[in-house]
C-alpha cells in the first residue's frame, strides 16, 4: 500500500486472511484496499465481516464513495442534464489510491454523462473517453457503441454506424448496438425520403415526412436541429412565414451555434412582414459570426426592403402575390377598377383616390421595365453609395433612368444579373426577395 500496488497488497490481504480468517487487522486493511481501487461495495461488505465492529469514521470513506456513484447513476437515470453525474464522479473519484485508474464501469458512466450534456466539448469529451476504454480493449463493445453514440450526436452518422457494427461483431447479442444501430439507420432513411420529397417539390409530404423523422430520437440535438431547418425550408416555399419561425426557433435552441436556421429564421420574419426585426436578426448573425458568408449583402438587401415595404405596394393594391402572371395582374385591375371608378362613385373622394393608387399599380405592374425596377427597389437606393459610372450602357435602358443613376448606385451584384437576366429576385419569381434564406440542410 505504501508503494501505492493496491492490487499486489489485495492479493496478498486475501492470502493473510486465508491464513487468519476474523483477523480484524487484515479485514480492515482490506476494506481500504477495495476503496482505494473504486470498489466500496466490497469494501462495506468486507467491513460488515469485522467483529468488533468498525468505527463509522473507518466506513466513512468507502460509505461517501458509493454515495456519489450512486448520485451519478440515478442522475444518468433520471436527470435530464450530466453535471449532477459529473460531479459524483469527480467526488467520487478523490477516494481513489495515488495513480488507480477508475473503474470501467464509472468510465462508462462518465461517458454518458457527457453524451447527455450534448454539446461540442461535451460530445468530444464522450469520445475522449471511449478511445480511451479502446486502447486497452479495441474489443469492448461498450466503448465502440459509446464511441458511435458521441458520432452520432455529432452528425456523424456513417461512422456511428460502423461503431455499433464493430460492437455486434464483438458481440453479436449486444442489445444496445442494436437498438442504437436500427435507430440511426431509420432516422437516416427517413430524412432521406424527406429530402427526395423536398427536392421533387412535394413540399406538404416533405414536411410529413420531417415530423416523423423528429420523432424518432427526440434527444439527438445535432440531427433534429437540421431536420426542423428542412422543415423550415419546406415551410418557407408554402410562405407559412409563422411555422418557419417556430422551427427555426426550435432548432437554434437545440443548437445554439446553428447560423442556417438564423438566416432562415432572419429571412422568414421579412417576408412575414417585419422586415424590421429581419435586419436587426441579421445584424445579430453578423456580430456572431462575422466571416459568414454574404452576410453584409443580407443585411443590405434587409435594409432596401424595410425601405422598399414603406412606399405603396402595388401588389397589395391589387390583391395579387408578388409573383402573380401578367394576366392575373389585369384580371385584378379589371375587377377592382370595375368597383371604383368614378362614374360608379361620383362624389367619393376615397374612392376616386382608391381608382388612382389602382390605376398606377396596374401601370407599373404591367410594364416589365417599371415592375422591374419597383421589385428591385433600384428608385428607393441611396444615390450617394456610388458604384461609379453604373447606368450609362445598362441593357434595357437603364441608362435613362437620369442623372441620379449615372452618379453611382451601389447595386448588388446578385441583383444585378438578375436584373439584366430580366428576373426581379431570387427564390420566388420575378417578383421575389432577391436573397436566399438560410439554406437546406442535407
């Protein structure tokens, strides 16, 4: 014991004890032996053996130790966080002898604590602690399925499943490699059908689809929080602005640093109506995370539609959807110019007013040069930003559009091409935001 052998000076207490069956020396000793290796069961039950009885300070070691493994185990059970498990080991852990490694079993149970925690650090540490159970038997199906778990979490799910392979092969009736491997197989095939779904275009299927794949394993933080981003793209392309919110909502609080459900979240507040609130969420990925990509053309663009959103609409005077064909343009006017003009409300200023903001939507919706410039808002950019030179020879007579144009308009070079390729945005038809969202994730 002095030189810190613990399982040598078991060895030879159970030889002594062999020879002297009740001597209360060697049970004690004993006893310490097994707390300072991590085993206070059979210390308590070797210290039930000595007669006279030990004194409650002698058991207190082993007693407080399987105290805080039982504390770690019921928070592993029951608890819904690793830090209460954490904590146990890590007392736990103090009554160990000087270099004893701890216990297979308290490894595993310090694996799962850090799975539950769920995030990166903890994921990683998760795996930390499988390779290093894999080092000393790369055979341990435990640690293989523990390893495959923490890939999992992670997204990694081809290498998880190889885990939970590897494990069946150590051994083939391991219930958790099992339970663990048809799980993520499932998960994976259902989030593909989604995704097929999605990409032919079956949105109201694709978002079946998702629902169910949520279901599947409510605690994988890393997948569902992509799957509800799916679901949020699926949404936005059905403009049901609220139901991208809350999936967005949802996601980014399973994952925290998930910057795509932010820009999808960013862009379905703006089309919903706040395109407000959109700039400023945008301006909150920005100082997050400054390096994301095309992320100060967002906000640009955020700003033109808050400008763009406090003029009239045309569209809205007009009943139509900002991608509405030419022909359901003039179906509209005709109907609400039939309701409003003056001959059948002589002497209704609001309505002679009402003819007027009709009759100009119909002007400008109807002339693919005007509509062009009224969706990319060009009329409503600050003239002073400069693009130097911009106007003079741009295709379609943008160089008539006065001197203000020709003094240099810092023009997006997305919108741009999409204005000389005669479309008015991105993502939704001519009349379209021309910024995408956050994006799919497959």
């Amino acid at each position: 014991m002095a030189a810190n052998q613990y399982v040598l000076a078991l060895e030879d207490c159970k030889q002594a004890e062999e020879l002297e069956p009740k001597n209360p020396k060697i049970l004690l000793r004993m006893a310490r032996i097994y707390t300072a290796l991590g085993r206070p069961e059979e210390a308590l039950d070797v210290f039930d053996r000595i007669d006279p009885p030990a004194s409650a300070k002698d058991k207190q070691p082993a007693l407080q130790m399987k105290q805080h493994i039982d504390q770690a185990e019921d928070s592993i059970k029951k608890g819904t966080a690793g830090s209460m498990a954490l904590y146990g080991l890590d007392q736990a852990e103090k009554g160990l002898g000087f270099a004893v490694q701890p216990p297979r079993k308290w490894k595993l149970l310090r694996g799962e604590a850090y799975l539950k925690m769920g995030n990166v650090n903890a994921l990683g540490d998760a795996q930390n602690v499988a390779m290093g159970m894999l080092r000393s038997n790369n055979a341990d199906p435990d640690a293989l399925v523990l390893r495959g778990r923490a890939l999992y979490a992670q997204g990694e799910n081809d290498k998880a499943i190889q885990h939970f392979r590897q494990a069946l092969a150590c051994d083939p009736d391991f219930k958790d490699a099992v339970k663990y491997l048809r799980m993520v197989q499932k998960l994976d095939r259902t989030k593909e059908e989604g995704n097929t779904h999605f990409k032919a275009g079956r949105l109201q299927e694709a978002v079946d689809v998702y629902t169910q794949a949520l279901e599947i394993d409510p605690t994988n933080k890393g997948t569902n929080s992509k799957i509800l981003n799916n679901r949020a793209m699926c949404y936005t392309k059905l403009k049901q602005w609220e139901d991208v919110i809350k999936d967005c909502d949802q996601a980014i609080k399973l994952d925290p640093s998930y910057t795509k459900a932010r820009k999808t979240r960013a862009k379905a507040l703006g089309e919903g109506g706040d395109w407000e609130e959109a700039v400023r969420a945008y301006k909150s990925i920005q100082e997050q995370n400054p390096e994301e990509p095309n992320i100060a053309r967002d906000i640009r663009n955020a700003e033109l539609e808050v400008k763009k959103s406090k003029r009239k609409d045309h569209y809205k005077i007009l009943g139509v959807d900002k991608d509405a064909s030419e022909h359901e343009i003039k179906r509209a006017y005709k109907k609400l110019a039939v309701k409003h003009h003056p001959d059948k409300n002589p002497g209704n200023a609001e309505a002679e007013e009402r003819f007027k903001d009709i009759s100009e939507a119909h002007e400008v919706l109807t002339d693919p040069q005007k509509r062009q410039h009224f969706d990319s808002g060009v009329d409503l950019m600050d003239p002073h930003e400069g693009m130097g030179g911009f106007g003079g020879g741009f295709p379609g007579g943008m160089g008539g559009m006065g001197g203000g144009m020709g003094g240099g308009v810092q023009i997006d070079p997305e919108m741009l091409f999409n204005m000389m390729n005669g479309g008015g945005g991105g993502g939704r038809g001519r009349g379209g935001n021309p910024f995408g969202g956050g994006g799919f994730s497959f």
